[in-house]
C-alpha cells in the first residue's frame, strides 16, 4: 500500500474516533471565532478510565 494512501486512512481513521470524544460548542456554527470544543460521555469516560478514576 503506498505511504500516503496509508497515511490518509489513518488519519481518517483518527478522525473518526476523535468525532465520538470530542463536540463542538457550536455546531451551527463551525468557523465561528468562538467556536470551542469539549468531551463528549464518551469522552469523559475514555479519559477517567486512563487516568485510573
């Protein structure tokens, strides 16, 4: 498989997992200058599993 074609998945990959850990504040509005970001239940329980909570 070439280098770059690999690359591409995983990152998509990646990205995909991210989506299920991570929202928008503001989904409507996804360029907004105030635009933030926070965990998702998913997210929160990920992280206290990692962090042994």
């Amino acid at each position: 498989m070439n280098n770059s074609v690999s690359r591409h998945y995983r990152n998509r990959r990646i990205g995909e997992f991210l989506k299920e850990l991570i929202e928008m504040t503001q989904p409507d509005s996804p360029r907004s200058p105030t635009q933030k970001y926070r965990l998702t239940q998913l997210g929160k329980q990920v992280l206290a599993v990692n962090r042994g909570e």
